[in-house]
C-alpha cells in the first residue's frame, strides 16, 4: 500500500477518464462524477458536456449552481443531490434540460452511488443521454397511435381487436353494430360468440390461418354475425394480423353491416328475374338493337317466331333478314329515329325467318342509345301475319256475304213478280168463274187456270233449285271428259239440232279433262248450246263453236255462235238477270243463264261475253281447274 | 179527266196474257164502255207513242212493272225522251201483282205516275178508273 497504489488507482483513473472523453467526443453524452462527501461538488464532467449542453467544463466548475439550473423538469427523482435516498443499483431518470442557446432537450440520465472502504457514500457517477431523437420519436409514435386510435374510433366500419381467441378492444361502429350499448359489453367475450353459428367454423378457421402466418390478411368475406340480442345481421369482414403496443400477435378485424346492402341486392335480383321472366315470356319478340342494327339481345319468342337460334340471331344484322322490298324504306326510318334520342316509332314491315317464310310484322323501335344500362334501340315487335290474313279473309266473307244478300233481294223481287203474278190471276179468274154463263166461257177460264197454276209451280221450283246451288260443295265434283259430258248434253237436244239443221264443232284438245260438277256441268253446255241455237240468225245456215283452253288457273270454255246476237250495251245487265228475256217472242224462261252463271259462280268460276247485233255472240266460262 | 168521246181509250201495257185475258173480261163489264189496245211488248207502245197525234193519245195507261226487255221504269224513261210533255191528257197507272215496298216506292218517283193498283184488279177499282172517282191515295188495293 503507499502511494503505488493510489498512483496505479490514479492512472487507472486517469486512463478511464481519457478513455471516456475520447469515446464521448462524437456521442451526444457526457460523464461526470458527483462528490458525495461533499454535496455540491462536482469532481468532474467530460467534455461532451459542452456539445450537448452548450456549456463548457469550465462553467460547470465554475458554477456549482449551473447542473440544477440547466433541470427544466426531471422524472420521478429528485435530482437535487441531498441525497436522503441512495439508489444501490444503477438508476435510471428521463429529465428535460435546457442548453446553454435556450433549446430544451430530452435526457437520459444513468447514475450509480460508489461506497469507500467503511461503506459510506463515497461518489456518484452518472452518465446523461441525449435521447431527444429518442424522446422525439416516442412522442411522434404516441401522437401517431393517438391518431389511429382516433381514426379507428371513428370508423363507420365496426373495428376489433382480438388476442388470444379475446376481443381486446372495440370501436364504437362495433359496438352499435353488434347492438351492445357499451364496448364493455363485448370486450372479454370471443369473437364466435358473435359469428352465426353457420359461418363460426369458417372464421374460426380463417382467424387461425391469419395467427399462424399462413395468410397476412383476410378481405371482405361475406359473413353473418348475431348482435347481443339475438338478431342477425350481414356482414362483410376483413381481418389482418399484427403486433400490437405490447409487441404480441393479434388480429384487427373490420367488419361492416351489410344488411341493408343484402336486401337491395336482393330486391335488385328479385326485380331482375321477374322483369327477366316478363320479357322472356312475352308473346311480342322483344330485342336490343346497336345503331347498326346488329342484335345485342333478343327474347325466346325472337328465336321461336323467327326460327333462327339464339346464337344465329347474335351474328345476325336486323337488316339482313328484313324482306328486300322493305329494307330501304326501314333503313331510312331506322337512321332518322338515330338522331332522336328517347323517340320512339312505330313500323310495319315484312321479315324473312330462317325457313324462308315472309312474315308481316309490326310494332315500335325506341331509341335508348343515350342510356347508358341500355345502350341500344329496343325493339318491340309481334307476327301479325295471321292477323293480316285473317282480315283479308274477313274482307273474302263479307264480300261474299255481301253477294249472297245481293242474290236474295233478287230473288225476293222477282219472286215477288213471278209468284204473285199466276196467284193474282188465279183469283181474278176465280171471280170470272162465278160469273160465267155459257160452257165453252167456263172451259176458257179453267183452261186459264191450268196455266197459271203451272206457271207457279214451274217458279217455285226455279226458286228451290237456285236456293240450293248454294249448297253445293266440291266433294260432289268429278273428273270428266269434255267430249263425254258434250255428248250427254247434247243428247237432249237432239230434236232441236236436228231442226234447227245447226252445225256444232268440238275442240277440246287443248283440255280435254276437267274436274267440276257433272250436273252443272251438264246443264251449262246444254243452256248455251240451246242458246245458240234458238237465237240463230234467219239470214245464214247457224255453225256453234265449242273450244276449251288452259289460261293460268282456270279452264276456259268458249261457245261461239253465228246467231242474231246481243245489244250489249243497252241489255247487258239483263243478259244474267232473273227472268230477264230479251226476245220474248223467242220462247224461254228466262232463268237459263241465270242458272248457268249462278252454278259457274257457286263453283269460284266467271263468266264473260261478247257479241255484235245480227253477227254472233261468245260466251266464256272460267272454271277453277283441281 | 179528258173523255176521247163517249169511250174512252184505254192501254193496257203486260205480256202476261193471262191477265190480258181477265183485263179484257173486266173492261167489257165497265159501266162506261171503253176501247182498250193491249200491247204485250213495250217497246211497241213507245213507237206508237212516238207517231200518233195528240189526240188518238190514250186516255188511260195500265202499265205492268216486269216485262221481258223493256220493262214498266224503262218504259216511262223512254217516253219522257220523246218530248217535255209526251202524254199531255194521259192518266198512266202501274199496274202490278208486286206488293214490293222498292217497287211502290220507284213508281211514286215518277210524277206521269198517277197511281200503283196491285193485281188481281176488282171492276169497281176499274170503274172508278175510267170515271175518275178513284181517291187521291196512291196505292189502291182491290
């Protein structure tokens, strides 16, 4: 012991202390060592003071006063060193300092007491920190977490956090979500006491893969949770893992009600599939057109009308299957209603489906180009084909309706004549009856009687044999040979031909068959071949033609005479009419050519003829041919 | 009423010879005795129409509606193309068995018409014919 020891502490000492002041000379610290013995002396402080405070050795030595001064605020512990309390280990204390320039620092300050031999507070030795870059960013990190913590408090989206299988924490959204009244409600309890039975596994099993690692983060999983109530709700949840404050695993979880958001999407579906099931069910084929015209939708009654498929019709341009003689007319319109957005018009056109038939159709093209879900021209149009024809066929009945009216006014009126004349008589004659004297008078008038008597009869059966030509139907129709039916007929008018000396050629090669009615037929020729004869000429020998001949649909008999012929235009109406005679001193009914006209007509034929007074007269009879 | 003398001339325009026959019994019982020329077609009643002098006119016409060619209206339409007043002293009657509505209505369109008489034609109708009592209707049934 002597002094070679305290000179060996002395340099160790000394080396320490240069040690010391080297180190700190780039480091925001300094040292320095505290005189117990001696309260308020400081026995040194390292250089470094003076970067980090401003002040330099020579002032802290100076002024004792200087190391309380510079305290602008200390942690828990008194720094003042009276020291009543004596830490035995190394103590730590966060204090503010201010420089020497005014600045205010954060420090850290690390002292530990140092005993003597006897076991009495010897010396201090501390070492202060600058740690206001530290400090800073702590502050920061606060005022951050602050922050979020605000941002999470706010959320409109429930936010939890969950440790450990617990719900840790709860935002406000959370808990008006879950219809709690207060976060206490909840926080403690397990997540999946508030998951749906239904979906408990799923987020179970979700939740874990997040806690182990396997997935960072889990976003927007449609779930349903049940609110302390019991009512569930639908939710939409996101979940990530992280580390908490406390530097442990745990899972922030979002999670948004949803419900309302379900029920509009459903009511959207709902709506979609009955307008959906409205328009796929419409007998009208409904389609969505682009301004070119090519099919972007069309309904089922499109394919079904049209007899295209679906997948034809989606390659199709309206135009193309639009009958030709209608395509350039449609166009124009179509091109007119492009420039008038939200006008709608209405068309009539003919289309040509996949078998080739022509269609007529009508009905209305809106413009919705300007919409954007639509996007096209809606076209809404239906097959009034068979109306159209339905029409035409109502025009057909009415018109022969019309013509069966005509008829029976005819024979109305002339019955009216025909049959009253002969009764009237009858009854004047009655009267003269009475009154006659002599035999031979008596005879007379009975002969008289007889005549009208038959005369009425003969009417009446006219009449009931022109009402039933309307009866006739074609099941009664025949095939037959004009040669064999011109035999027939003129079998019965031998006694005339023969008298009359007439000569009558035949020419039927051109058609020699025709199906029709044999007894019409029969009497038709019989009718005007009898014509013919009885109103031969006087002047020359009488020759009668009979020719037939296809023209279109129809076969054509023509009976060309030589005879006295007809004053068409002032009697041509008469020619046809009912008990109309133009010669009365030629002996006839009079219903001979109506009755050969009426069958003709009765059968969907016509006739026509021509004729020159005093040089001859043809007649023309158009039969249907099949 | 224009007497041509005691006997007044009377027409009678229908090819029904049946009625011709009962007409001609009837006008042979008149209380005024009558001449009566019966013409079955009425295109020859126009033509002599057309030639005679006013005064060997009829003085009465019994015209039948349905004739073959030319009937009652064809007839009256002819006539009134011969000159403004063809029948100056000339009482025309259609005389007809139609009791058709259309027929009566037709006849009444023609002002030379003076009356429709339905067939069968009672004596007492014909004598108040040629005596000029017949009432001012229109349609005299027997």
């Amino acid at each position: 012991m002597g002094d070679g020891l305290q000179v060996k502490e002395t340099k160790t000492e000394e080396r320490l202390q240069t040690y010391f002041e080297l180190l700190s000379r780039g480091y925001r610290f300094y040292l320095f060592k505290l005189n117990m013995k001696t309260p308020h002396n400081l026995m040194y402080i390292s250089p470094s003071c003076y970067q980090m405070l401003g002040y330099r050795q020579k002032e802290f030595y100076a002024d004792p006063k200087l190391r309380t001064k510079i305290i602008i605020s200390d942690g828990i512990n008194n720094l003042n060193p009276t020291y009543k309390y004596i830490p035995a280990d190394v103590e730590y204390v966060e204090a503010q300092f201010q420089r020497k320039d005014g600045k205010i620092i954060w420090v850290e300050l690390h002292r530990k007491a140092f005993y003597d031999a006897n076991g009495s507070p010897d010396f201090i030795l501390g070492i202060v920190i600058d740690s206001s870059v530290r400090k800073a960013a702590e502050l920061k990190a606060r005022e951050t977490e602050a922050r979020y913590e605000k941002l999470i408090e706010m959320s409109p989206d429930g936010v939890a956090i969950e440790k450990k299988g617990v719900i840790q924490f709860v935002n406000r959204s959370m808990v008006e979500l879950l219809g709690a009244k207060s976060p206490e409600e909840i926080i403690g309890r397990s997540v999946c006491d508030f998951v749906h039975p239904h979906y408990q596994k799923d987020m179970r099993e979700k939740i874990e893969s997040i806690m182990k690692g396997e997935t960072q983060l889990l976003s927007h999983i449609d779930s349903r949770a049940v609110q302390l109530s019991g009512k569930i709700v639908d939710v939409d949840a996101s979940a990530r893992r992280f580390i908490d404050n406390k530097n442990e695993e745990a899972a922030l979880i979002f999670v948004r009600n949803t419900t309302d958001k379900k029920i509009s999407e459903q009511k959207i579906r709902d709506s979609e599939v009955l307008f959906r099931s409205t328009i796929e069910n419409s007998v009208d084929m409904i389609m969505h057109c682009d301004k070119d015209g090519n099919f972007k939708y069309v309904s089922h009654s499109c394919v079904r009308e049209l007899s295209y498929s679906a997948e034809e019709l989606a390659k199709i341009n309206g135009f193309d299957i639009i009958y030709p003689d209608d395509r350039q007319s449609s166009k124009e319109i179509f091109c007119d209603l492009l420039k008038k957005p939200a006008q709608s018009i209405f068309l009539t056109f003919r289309i040509v489906n996949k078998a080739g038939e022509v269609l007529w159709i009508e009905g209305t093209f809106l413009n919705l180009l300007h919409v954007s879900a639509v996007n096209a021209i809606v076209v809404n149009i239906r097959n009034i084909t068979e109306r159209r024809q339905s029409e035409q066929e109502k025009r057909d009945l009415y018109e022969r309706i019309k013509q069966h009216a005509n008829k029976l006014e005819q024979l109305t009126y002339v019955t009216s004549h025909n049959l009253r004349a002969p009764l009237a008589n009858l009854l004047s004659l009655t009267e003269i009856m009475r009154h006659a004297k002599e035999e031979n008078m008596m005879e007379q008038v009975v002969d008289k009687m007889e005549i009208s008597v038959r005369r009425l009869d003969n009417t009446l059966r006219d009449v009931i044999h022109i009402m039933s030509l309307q009866q006739r139907e074609e099941k009664d129709w025949q095939q037959m040979s004009w040669e064999d039916i011109y035999n027939e007929a003129t079998q019965r008018l031998e006694n005339q031909i023969q008298q009359s000396g007439v000569v009558i050629r035949t020419a039927f090669k051109d058609a020699p068959t025709i199906n029709f009615n044999r007894t019409y037929l029969i009497n038709i020729i019989q009718n005007l071949v009898e014509n013919a004869i009885k109103y031969r000429s006087p002047n020359r020998p009488a020759t009668i033609l009979l020719k037939t001949e296809t023209i279109k649909k129809y076969t054509r008999l023509t009976v060309v005479d030589n005879g006295i012929g007809i004053d068409l235009k002032n009697y041509g109406t008469k020619l046809f009419g009912l008990y109309q005679r133009l010669h009365p001193e030629i002996a006839g009914k009079g219903i001979g050519l109506y009755l050969v006209k009426s069958q003709v007509e009765s059968q969907g034929g016509y006739m026509e003829v021509e004729s020159e007074p005093d040089v001859g007269t043809a007649f023309y009879v158009y039969l249907t041919n099949n | 009423m224009n007497l041509n003398g005691p006997s007044p001339l009377i027409w009678v325009i229908d090819d029904d010879d049946i009625h011709n026959y009962v007409v001609g019994h009837l006008l042979n019982m008149t209380n005024v005795q009558c001449k009566s020329e019966v013409f079955t077609d009425a295109i020859v009643a126009t033509e002599k129409i057309k030639k005679l002098p006013v005064t060997d006119l009829p003085d009465i016409i019994l015209l039948d509606i349905n004739m073959p060619v030319m009937n009652a209206w064809d007839f009256l339409d002819i006539i009134k193309t011969i000159a403004p007043d063809p029948l100056p002293s000339t009482r025309t009657y259609v005389l007809s068995s139609s009791i058709y509505e259309k027929d009566i209505d037709k006849a009444r369109e023609y002002p030379a018409v003076y009356g429709y008489l339905t067939k069968p034609v009672s004596l007492t109708t014909i004598n108040d014919v040629i005596g000029g009592t017949l009432s001012p209707t229109f349609v005299h049934d027997s």
